[in-house]
C-alpha cells in the first residue's frame, strides 16, 4: 500500500473499533489483490464512506468483494451512461477472473458515477447486521447488472441512499421474477423499482419502500392470488404506488391475523359495470382498500368522492353482502365514508359495510 492517506484511513478504522485485527489484515489483503486501477477506485470509496468502506473490504468474502469491485454490465442497451471503458471495470483478482471482457461485450454498463454511487451505498449497508454480507451483497450485484434502463437507474439511487434497505428492496423485486417466485417479468421487477425509487421521494408516500417490498415478500410466500396485477396496477405513478402501498399493508395485516385471502384484485362483473376488489377474503368479505385519510378531504370535493366511492361500492354490494372500506386516519369518523357506507346499507339493506383503518383491517 503506497497511499499515505488510504493507509491512515484503514488505520483510522482499527483504531476507532470499527473494525478488530482480524478484520483489518482481511482489509488490507483485499486491497492488495486489486491493481492500480482498482485500488484507485477503492481508495475514493475509502475517502468517501470511511470506515464504513474498511468494514465492506473486512466482512465481504474474497467472491463478493470481487463482485463489488468488477462491477459490469447487464443485457440490454446501454442505461447508466455510455459504454465503460478498460478503466471503469478495471479490476483483475489473483484468485477469480474479471467481469470485464462479459461486461464490455454486452455494451450495458453501469457509468463511472452510478459505480461510485452504488458502492457507497453497499458500503452503508455493511453496517446492518441484519444484512447478509455476502449472500446479500452477491445478490444485489447480479441484480443491477441483470437490470435495464430505468430500473437499473432506480436500484443504485435506493441502495446508495437508503443502504441496506436499498438492498433488501432491490433483492425483494428481484426476486419476483425468474430468480424466485416468477410473479413478474423482467420488464415488470424494473418498472416496479422505477416506481418505488419515485414513490419514495414523492410527498405522498405513507410508508417507506422497503415495508412496502417486505409486504409483497409475504404475500408471494404466502402465494396469494392476484399478486401480479395488484403489483401492475401499482406501477406507472406515485399514486399508483401509493395504492399498491395500502393494499399490501392491509393485506398482511389479515395473514398476520390468520385470515385466509381468496385473491387480491378480484375482477367482478355486475349489472352496474365492471370494476376489482382489492382484497378479497375467502369469506366472502369484499375490501376496498383507500390508502388516504378521509378526514382530510377538503369540502369542496367530498361530494364528488362519496358519489364516486359509492358507485364503486354498489357494484360490491350485488355480489357480497359483508364490506370493507380500509383507509388511513380515522375512517369511522369521515363523513364522507359514513355518507358512503350509509347510502350502501340503504339501498341494500342486507349488506354490512364496515369502516376500518387499514392497520385494524384484521378486526372485519
């Protein structure tokens, strides 16, 4: 190791306790085996995240810190800039061959910056010890470099912001498609990242994305039906998203509960016109889930959205006679879900419409 002030850095980080003995000469081994090119890269992410980067060089295996530091390229037309020259990917390890040649062959290549970026934010995440150092990290690899485009775009900025979130998020869409559960296509896991990467820094978002990607975690190991289309319709806004949100909240909350979903965005039929229900238990219990809170809606516009809820509600009330409206603050004490729930249990009299926070869903 020649540079003084990456030496004082590894330094800095046994002394503080970040990282023992065993970790540092892990560390410096590590760093030794890159080349110039590599070790100049490490020695920016060094400068950039600290002692955070000692502890990715200390607690990654040899394979993934290989991994992490031959970053390549994913199949599909350029996305994070151009094509990355030999000095982007420039990384040789003494025990595993590069990415490069792959990398530059497939002209898809992860910029000089989104690199940088990427990295940081795995540096990051090493701190959480619920995060699989290894497994995880080799994970989220090969998905950005499986990523196209936008999604691709969408992963770095949430693993360089939100660290091991970014991660666990990243992995989570991920593994809808092919490498797990084979819900979604490729296209579809990018657009779904591209709209949690949006949703998150919009105004609107009630919950941050990573319960948002856990909910959907359990709802694909639970193989609840309907999944794919909620997730579809859950792309392509922020208010979309926002939707998606709610209803895979209010859906683990009822597993949670043991109740037993029939589907998720079951598709009705009725002399009124067609419409979905976004939580259909296998009760018969038909739940519309509104991710807002109802005790806020403005004067002006409760006409139009109790007039519109209502027209929605009367096509449930042909087929189900037991109705949920799960929505945020304190739904029973809205007027307009009262005038709602009021208007439906009048016209149909042997209908039950419940009102329900989306967190005391479970409770129908």
């Amino acid at each position: 190791m020649d540079d003084a002030a990456t030496q004082r850095r590894f330094v800095r980080a046994y002394d503080s306790g970040e990282v023992d003995s065993d970790e540092l000469t892990t560390a410096l081994t590590r760093y030794d085996s890159l080349d110039a090119d590599g070790k100049a890269e490490f020695d920016d992410l060094l400068a950039r995240n600290g002692d955070d980067a000692a502890k990715l060089a200390a607690r990654t295996d040899s394979d993934t810190f290989d991994d992490i530091m031959s970053l390549g390229c994913g199949p599909g037309q350029a996305s994070l800039g151009s094509v990355s020259s030999l000095t982007d990917d420039a990384y040789y390890s003494v025990t595993a061959p590069s990415r490069t040649s792959a990398a530059l062959a497939s002209r898809s290549c992860l910029s000089a910056d989104a690199k940088d970026d990427f990295r940081a934010g795995l540096a990051k995440a090493s701190n959480d010890h619920d995060v699989d150092v290894e497994d995880d990290f080799s994970d989220v690899v090969d998905a950005v470099e499986a990523l196209d485009g936008d999604g691709q775009r969408a992963a770095v900025d949430m693993v360089n912001d939100l660290g091991a979130d970014g991660v666990r998020v990243t992995n989570g869409a991920t593994d809808l498609g092919s490498r797990k559960h084979s819900v979604l296509t490729d296209s579809e896991v990018d657009d779904l990242l591209t709209s949690y990467d949006s949703y998150r820094k919009s105004d609107i978002a009630t919950r941050d994305v990573a319960d948002v990607q856990k909910d959907i975690d359990q709802i694909a190991e639970s193989d609840v039906e309907g999944l794919k289309s909620a997730i579809k319709s859950g792309t392509g806004s922020d208010t979309n998203t926002k939707g998606l949100d709610g209803e895979v909240d209010a859906a683990t909350n009822l597993l949670d509960d043991g109740r037993k979903i029939d589907k998720l965005e079951t598709d009705i039929d009725t002399s009124k016109g067609e419409t979905d229900i976004d939580v259909d238990l296998s009760d018969g219990t038909a739940i519309e889930v509104k991710n807002k809170n109802y005790n806020e809606v403005p004067e002006y516009a409760r006409s139009s959205r109790e007039s519109e809820l209502t027209k929605k509600m009367e096509k449930f009330a042909e087929e189900r006679d037991e109705l949920v409206i799960a929505a945020r603050g304190d739904p029973s004490n809205a007027d307009v879900l009262k005038n709602v729930k009021n208007n439906i249990e009048t016209a149909y009299p042997d209908t039950n419409v419940q009102l329900k926070h989306i967190d005391n869903v479970d409770e129908v």
